[in-house]
C-alpha cells in the first residue's frame, strides 16, 4: 500500500469534519425546531420570570 501525499490526507481530514460539522448542526437544528414546537404545544409548563 503506498503512502498517501500529505495534501491528500489534509484533503480527507478537512471533507470528513466538514460532513462531521454539517450532521451535528442539523440535528442541533432539528432538536430546536421539535423543543420550540413542544413548547408550543404545553406552555402552561413553562413558568419563567421574563
């Protein structure tokens, strides 16, 4: 098996944490959109003092 070019790997380390970065953004995403319809749904749990 030949070595890989530094480039190369630099290359597949930055593609993989970006594809990494996007999955843990979308379901950051998707838990605030389900938590604000949740909130939506029972408000009458949410006793905060603005």
């Amino acid at each position: 098996m030949p070595q890989m070019k530094p480039m190369m790997w630099l290359m597949m380390m930055t593609m993989t944490l970006m594809m990494i970065m996007m999955t843990l953004i979308m379901n950051f995403f998707t838990t605030i959109k389900i938590s604000h319809q949740w909130m939506k749904k029972t408000p009458y749990l949410i006793k905060w003092k603005w």
